[in-house]
C-alpha cells in the first residue's frame, strides 16, 4: 500500500462533477479538487483509468503524487475544526 495525492482541473462543470463522484468514491478528499488514494499500485491504475474516461485530456488536468512513506506531514494555517475535534475520516495510519 501506497499514499498518493491526486488532484485535478477541470474546465466544465458536468465533467467536474462526474469526476468529483468518481473520485469521492475512491480517495479521501482533502480539499474539493485534492484526494488522499491508498491502495496499490493496480489500484491506483484502475481509478485512474476510471477518471481518463471522465476527462477531456485537451482541456483538463489531472496530476497524480506519490508521498514518501516518513515524509514530513505538517499542517500550514488555521486550523479547520475547533481546538479539541479531531477529524477521524482519515486512515487510521496517517493519524
């Protein structure tokens, strides 16, 4: 198993949305256009697979990120939720 960030930009909003659903169903989101996908490296090719069916590749963007297995996992800004909350929608191995 492997974390990788995938992001994408996507210029119409009914591609946009079916890529959204797509990928809301494999990765965790993190922002809207921003995924956290775990899983294997088939795994990783068959969402991506999935959404190149969803895109048109002359106009839109998707750009896929591996993430070093002890890499630094820093948080810049306010934080989100309220001192004391803790989000759980995270796997259990990147709390």
């Amino acid at each position: 198993m492997k974390n990788w960030i995938i992001a994408y930009d996507i210029r119409n909003p009914r591609r946009l949305v079916r890529v959204h659903r797509k990928m809301v169903s494999s990765a965790t989101p993190v922002e809207y256009s921003v995924f956290l996908f775990i899983g294997t490296d088939r795994e990783l090719d068959a969402c991506l697979q999935d959404v190149s069916k969803l895109i048109d590749v002359k106009q839109d963007d998707v750009r896929c990120y591996v993430l070093p297995i002890h890499g630094l996992q820093e948080r810049v800004g306010p934080p989100t939720l309220p001192e004391g909350i803790h989000w759980t929608g995270l796997p259990a191995c990147l709390h």
